[in-house]
C-alpha cells in the first residue's frame, strides 16, 4: 500500500510537533509503524491522503457513534457554524443539552459544560474536594482520566502503550493524594479507607475500564464501591467520558443500576466537536462559582457550534431506539465471532465486551484488572494490526485501547474484518 503523502506529512510534523502528533496514541509507536494521515470520513470508513480506505473502528475514539459525518449532525453544525463560531457568553443550546442530558441521566440533577474530558473529571474531582472539605481521592490502577497532574498515577491508555507508569513534569505533591486501587478489587478500596480514615474526598473509577483495553466490572464491584464511600462520607464518581451514551441512554450507571454522586462526560455528547461535561447532585453542583466557592470557568465552555452537535446527535438517540439495539447486535457479531476464532485456532488470546464497546488481548488470561491487562503480548499485537491495516482494517494502534463500533457499520463490513482476522489466526 502507498503511504508516501503520509509518510511526507509525518516527516515535517516531527519538526513541528512533539513527536509529529497532537495525541500520543497517534504516532502508532505501540504497533511499531508510522501513522497515516487521514483526508476525509464518511459512515464506517475513513480515508487517508495517499487515498487508502478502511473500515475504521476508532470511530475518533468513541465520539462517533451514529458514524463519520451523520448527515443530521454535520447540518446542525453548518447550521450553528453560520450564526458564529464563539460567543463567549450564553446561549440557548446550553441550555438545551443540559435539558436532555439531566432528562436522561437519573443522577444528574445540574451539569456544567466543559471542553475535554481531562477537564471534566479534574472539575468533578474539585468540586467532590470543595463539597467533603477532603483532599485525598483513590483512583485505580489502569484506569485514565485525562492528563491533569494528580491524575497520572499508575494511568492507562497510551501511557501503558509507552510503557510509562506516571508522568515527567508531575511534581511529586500534585500526586501525593492520589491514592491506588485495583479494579474489580473492593478489599484494597476498603483498606485505603481504613489507612486515612476521614481524609478521602472521593473514588474516581470508570464503571467499565476502557483505557487498559475493556474491563468489566466483576459482579457486585461497582454496587461495593456506592456502599462503602456512602458509608465513608466520600463522593462516587463515575468516569463515563467513553461509556457515557454509548452503552445506553443513562450510560453505564445505567446499564448496571448504581449511581454515582458525580459523573464525567465526553465524547458522545459533542458529536465528534470537542466537548466535556460533569454533573451530579444539585447540592453538590451549586458549589461550583459563580453559585459557590468551587471555582472552574472556560471561554469556550458551551460552545455553540459544539452544542449544536452534541443536541443534534443525542437526540437522534433518544428518538432512534434502535441505535442501540443495531450496534450492539453488530458488537456482539464482532467479538463473539473473534472469541470463536481464538477458539478455533487455539490462539492464547481473550476477548472482553460490552454491547459496541470491547478489546482482544493477547493473552490467554482472563482481563479483570491492570495486572492481567499487561499478561497481553503486545508485540504479537503489533503484528496483527500491520495484518489488518495492510488489508482495510482500521483498530486500536495500541494493545490498550478500545474498539468502537458504530451505526454505520454494516455486518458486510463485519464479515470482512472477521475473515481478515481469521487468516491472520491461521498464518501464526
């Protein structure tokens, strides 16, 4: 296949951007190739300048459920685009996606919008500080959200593809509050409690990892989380930047009936523009300034081009029920039929999935946490995403990222990736 054009672009951007990339999973160093750059997308499939095609799973990692350039949600932002870019001051579709948002979310009594999910979970943790007067907070090994400082600590997504624990520049007393747990694991929560008692504002988790690869919760661990910061004092906070409308209208809270006191949103609910939210209990939220001393501000926080979007696509969802039902039928056809092939083949690998939303490890381990996560053989990986790149098949240029599928996919397409998978089973 030709990538000479990307190869040229990749090229100059490394003299001009940090690693030629604005995002690190970008620059592919976790499949041992160099990026290509992408020209345009439509429906399923992406295309890149040196004119390759691929049915593309990233989706621009998850934003994109209902598929590249809806046609319903590209005329919402034409539409918004020719009132102004910016205003810089209120507008309706604020309100109009707080409305919806807190309409299908039942914990959400107020939200606040925000501009990336990185901004939202360090808002959501402020204000779970601002409202218990705590300072320290557990989060979970393997489990990323974002790139704020006190949230860098044993982080997943492309920090374990760079085989970077933490971060440089962190100092060491922006992460001297954070406190570890591992997922799926309710003792550990509990003997961090035990070990500072009064002094946790609050458990950050995602309720269905999905930056260590996809990692369900076990039974019961999300249900011992809610008891045990419920009986702490402590805030539950949902990081639901990936699950949030794509497992469902409420999310994965949802989906597994336990509410958070706060919650992270992203992605889907910008359409694909750049977007974050947090929200919760009203009490909660009417510390945050101007109401009360919790102070978080942004210029481009509600963005009405990116409002636009984000009503136009989650009102397609609440209109179209079967949305979910297609994508998750279509994630099922997807990862049970890769798990049929592992079990064919006899390859040391395991597949984790919920509805549109699932990873394939390279190891024979069953994933339920970071520890059985880095079992994955990430080489192996590398060679199978060449396979499939070099014949169509967009997926996660990292081991420890997730695979999105989306409206727009078709079971052709489906058929296709599994037959391409299969015959890079056969050929080890």
């Amino acid at each position: 296949m030709d990538v000479s054009r990307s190869a040229a672009l990749f090229a100059e951007a490394k003299k001009l951007i940090p690693g030629g990339v604005n995002s690190p999973v970008r620059a592919f160093r976790g499949v041992n190739r160099d990026p290509f750059f992408i020209d345009h997308a439509d429906g399923a499939w992406i295309y890149d300048v040196d004119g390759n095609s691929y049915i593309d799973y990233i989706g621009s990692w998850g934003p994109l459920i209902l598929g590249h350039n809806h046609p319903e949600v590209r005329e919402a932002v034409l539409a918004a685009s020719a009132k102004g870019m910016s205003f810089g001051a209120a507008s309706e579709g604020e309100v109009r996606v707080a409305r919806l948002m807190t309409s299908l979310v039942p914990s959400l009594e107020m939200v606040r919008m925000v501009n990336s999910g990185t901004e939202a979970t360090m808002s959501a943790l402020r204000a779970a500080r601002g409202f218990t007067g705590r300072d320290k907070i557990i989060k979970f090994a393997g489990c990323y959200h974002g790139h704020s400082d006190g949230l860098l600590v044993k982080a997943g997504s492309g920090l374990l593809s760079g085989s970077t624990p933490d971060s440089a520049g962190v100092p060491a007393a922006c992460a001297a509050d954070t406190l570890v747990a591992s997922f799926n694991d309710g003792d550990s929560v509990e003997h961090l409690f035990a070990h500072y008692p009064g002094q946790i504002a609050a458990v950050i988790v995602e309720p269905v990892a999905a930056n260590m690869g996809v990692v369900l919760p076990d039974a019961g661990f999300l249900e011992r989380l809610r008891a045990i910061c419920s009986a702490e004092g402590a805030l539950l906070i949902f990081d639901e930047v990936i699950t949030g409308f794509r497992l469902g209208l409420a999310g994965a809270q949802g989906c597994y009936g336990v509410q958070p006191d706060l919650t992270a949103f992203g992605k889907i609910i910008g359409g694909g523009m750049p977007v974050g939210a947090y929200g919760g209990r009203r009490e909660i939220m009417e510390l945050i300034s101007p109401c009360g001393p919790v102070y978080q501000a942004g210029t481009l926080s509600g963005n009405p081009v990116a409002m636009a979007a984000g009503l136009s696509q989650l009102t397609y969802l609440q209109d179209h029920p079967e949305v979910y039902d297609r994508i998750n039928h279509l994630g099922a056809m997807l990862f049970t039929g890769l798990t049929e092939i592992i079990r064919r083949t006899g390859a040391p690998c395991s597949v984790n999935h919920i509805g549109s939303l699932g990873s394939l490890f390279f190891t024979g381990e069953k994933v339920r946490d970071l520890k059985t996560a880095r079992t994955a053989d990430t080489k192996q990986y590398a060679r199978y995403f060449t396979h499939l790149i070099e014949r169509g098949i967009y997926q996660a240029p990292a081991q420890f990222e997730a695979l999105f599928v989306s409206y727009a996919h078709t079971e052709a397409e489906i058929h296709k990736t599994l037959e391409i998978a299969e015959d890079f089973f056969r050929s080890q």
